[in-house]
C-alpha cells in the first residue's frame, strides 16, 4: 500500500510545480541579449522552458524602464523652443520609444506561448497520472473485494488469531488509504479543469496583443517618414510648413467629419465625426467621460476588430459557426457553456439576442484570429462580449427605459462609458484615463504589462481633443 501512496505524494509534487529553477547568469549585456530574443523565431534559443522566462520577464522589466526613462526625455524636449532640431529629436526618441514599446510586446507574446507550452505538457501530464492512479485504484479495490469474500472459517484455516486480527487491521487500513487516492483524483481533476480556463485566457489576451503589435509597427513607420521629411527642410522652410500645418489641420479636420470608423459598422452607416462627438457628449452627460476619450477608445477597438461581423454562430454546444462570406465552417466562433457547468459566451449571447428579436444564428459576431487561436464572439461597435456586456444590461436598461443594443451605435456608446468610468476615467486625470483605457483591453485597472495599448488610446484621444476643438467643440 505504501507503494501506491508514495506514487500519489510525487504525482502532487509535481501538479504543484515543487522545482526549483536554476539561477541564470548572463554572460553578454542585456540589452543584447534582449533584442536577440526579440529577433529570434524560436523563443530562447539553447534554455529550459524556466530560464526563458526568468530571461523574458527581465527583459519585460528593461524594455519597460527605457520605455519610462524616454518619455520623460520627450516630454522635455517638447517644452523647449520650436525648431527643426529640437523636433528632429524629439522624433527620434519617439521612435526608439516605439521600438522598445514593440519589443516588450514581442516578449510578452513569447513569454506567453511559453507558458502555454508548458501549461498544455502539464495537462498532459497529469493525465497520464490519473489515468495510473485509476489503475492503481482498481488494484487496490480488487484486493479489497478479495479479502471481503473470506467467511471467518477460511481466515482461521488459513492461520492464527493473530493472522486474522492483522488481517482485519490491514483492511481497515486499505479501505483509508482508497479514500485518500479518491481524495487525491479528485484534486487533480479540478486542477486539470483550472489549467485549461487559465490557458483560454491567455491565448484571448496573445490575440489581441499580436493584433495592436501591427498597429505599433504602422505608427512607428509614419513617424520614420515624417522624420525624413523634416531632415530635408531648412529652419526657414520648417517654420512655413508650420504655419502651413494649421490650414492642413483645419482641412483634415473636415475631412474626419465625414465618417467616424466603427468596428463592424459600415461606411454607409458610420456616423460623421461631428455625429459621433454629439454621442460621446450625451454619453458624457450621463456618466462623465470625456468625449475625446471614448471616442479613441473606439477607434483604437476599430483597428483592432477589422474582422468584426465576419462570422455567424451555428453551434451553441461548441460554439462553432461559419464564416459569412465564405460559408466555410469556423470553430471557436464563441466561448460554450465552460467547465463544471460554468456559464459561457453562448448563453449570454442566446439571452441578448432573445430579448432584442433577433435572430441568434444570423447575428454578426467577430471571427476568431487563425494564426493565435481563441475565441471570436465580439459584439457591435464597443467590441462587447456577450458575458461582458451582461453586466452592464440592467443599468443600460434603466438609463434608456428599453433593452440596450450591442449592435447600436448609440447604446454602444452608452456601454464603452459605463465601462470606462467604473474603472475611473470621470476624473479627466490622464493617469486614471490611461489606467480605464487599459481595464478596457484587459480587464485589470493600470495594467503595465500592456502599456502600448493605454498610450494608444491616449495619443489618439489628443488629436480627437484638437479636432472637436476645430469643428467648434
């Protein structure tokens, strides 16, 4: 019986993750070595799953402290006078700003499938110790049955009082040690269903990470561009462009006024940029929001949700679909009912589309990402999933005196604010905008791991200030 306890101790151990990991010492500086691992394709060339991310985690910490350390240079730069050097300069430390920011996110994305490969290898190996457990367990209940069917003439036959007393001690001894490997199946089988939740998330979290990584790379290139150019103007020249720059802004301003991009919205329905600010004020006279800020929220949610209302939901037991424009199958169209009876995406979304009429296997929802994995299940402008969004349904109901929905600009409108502002974005402080725009991606308040996309949000929401200042706002 030992034999099978001893075994049942180590299989805990090892779901514990009771290792200890070695110290890893750099040889070459680590700004080397850390854009090394950022150029690499397979992760950490040449270390232990564990090392890598010692590694990746210090290279987190550095690309962040360069990332703080210009900001504050930019910001000094900027207030001082106006000239074609200094705003060279200022460029060229926006774009290595970018490039850090990149870097990071370039990390964070390995350090990730990192640990989705060993969260995928412990599941798997977890299994098979069940499955040797269960093996176990019968062995022991055969012996168990085997004994039960000796009468106590055949025990005594078979030796002394003794014998039988040690017998019955034995029994009682193995009928314990069962109730504890039970005990222990058991455990191992919730930890099993926690390490699969755990690994959803995180592949939902890398496909929106890999996403705003283009958008970074984008931005960075403008910057490059519009650097060249300045390189090749005198100081006289610079300071024409200047002038001529407010006439450009006052232009592009109207042109902006046009058509105000919406994810899953089309063009012929977006509303203009003056229609789109007239929201964002009503939704700020209910919840305080400023409207520059809600209405960058949506835009950077726009850039990111291109394949918004590709997809159709066909299936609620796996949540699988099709794709609108091809018909071909899609799975993980929508998050299903999930593990021990916990509600999923496909429940809510089943109430949602219920109460507004529609119907629920022809209702546009985003796609998932092929190349990350996850799920799709997005929801109209604000980009809602349907559990998200049903923790806002009562309030929105009762501010709008009708169900609210995720399909209307309006109401989607209502939604991203009610959002934004219980994570604290009413105070118009830019740290607490920073820190709501990033609960908006993530769903944790000030989250620094993904900075990029709160200092996205931040420098679109400034040019949006500037532009409802232009229409008169």
């Amino acid at each position: 019986m030992s034999y099978f306890f001893k075994n049942s101790l180590i299989l805990i151990c090892f779901i514990l993750g009771l290792t200890i990991a070695p110290i890893l010492v750099f040889s070459e500086e680590l700004a080397v070595t850390c854009q090394k691992i950022t150029e690499s394709n397979t992760g950490c060339p040449g270390l232990s799953s564990g090392d890598c991310k010692i590694l990746l985690q210090k290279c987190s910490d550095y690309y962040d402290q360069q990332s703080e350390q210009l900001q504050q240079d930019i910001t000094k730069t900027s207030q001082q006078k106006n000239t074609l050097a200094n705003q060279i300069a200022t460029l060229k430390k926006k774009i290595q700003n970018l490039e850090y920011q990149i870097n990071q996110s370039t990390v964070k994305v390995k350090g990730l499938n990192v640990q989705i490969a060993d969260t995928q290898h412990s599941i798997n190996e977890t299994s098979k110790k069940i499955e040797n457990s269960k093996k176990q367990m019968v062995t022991v209940l055969r012996s168990i049955y085997e004994e039960d069917k000796k009468n106590s003439i055949e025990i005594l036959l078979e030796g002394n009082l003794s014998d039988f007393f040690s017998n019955l001690a034995y029994l009682e001894n193995l009928n314990s040690k069962i109730n504890e490997l039970l005990e222990s199946t058991k455990n191992l089988q919730s930890y099993l269903q926690g390490q699969k939740l755990k690994m959803d998330g995180e592949v939902d979290q890398l496909q929106k990470t890999i996403a705003l990584q283009g958008l970074q790379k984008k931005e960075s290139e403008q910057s490059q561009k519009q650097q060249q150019q300045y390189l090749n103007l005198t100081e006289a020249q610079y300071q024409q462009q200047l002038q001529e720059k407010k006439e450009i802004d006052r232009l592009a301003a109207e042109i902006r006024n046009r058509i105000f991009q919406l994810a899953g919205v089309p063009d012929i329905e977006a509303p203009s940029f003056g229609q789109a600010v007239e929201i964002a004020r009503y939704v700020e006279s209910i919840t305080g929001v400023r409207p520059a800020l809600l209405l960058a929220v949506l835009q950077q949610e726009s850039s990111i949700g291109r394949n918004v209302g590709r997809c159709y939901l066909k299936d609620t037991a796996t949540g699988s679909g099709i794709n609108i424009r091809t018909g071909a199958a899609v799975n993980n169209v929508m998050k299903p009912m999930g593990l021990s009876g916990r509600k999923g995406d496909v429940n809510d979304f089943l109430i949602i589309t219920k109460e507004l009429g529609r119907d629920p296997f022809a209702t546009q929802v985003s796609c998932p990402i092929p190349s990350v994995g996850g799920y799709g299940g997005a929801m109209g402008p604000a980009q809602f999933i349907p559990t998200t969004w049903m923790a806002y349904r009562d309030r929105l109901a009762s501010i709008l005196g009708r169900p609210a929905d995720p399909w209307s600009i309006r109401d989607s409108f209502l939604a991203a604010g009610l959002y934004l502002a219980n994570f604290g974005a009413t105070s118009k402080v830019r740290n607490d905008e920073w820190c709501a725009a990033q609960a908006y991606f993530t769903g944790i308040r000030c989250n620094k791991n993904y900075r990029f996309y709160g200092d996205s949000v931040l420098r679109i929401a400034d040019q949006f200030e500037q532009d409802i200042k232009l229409i008169g706002g």
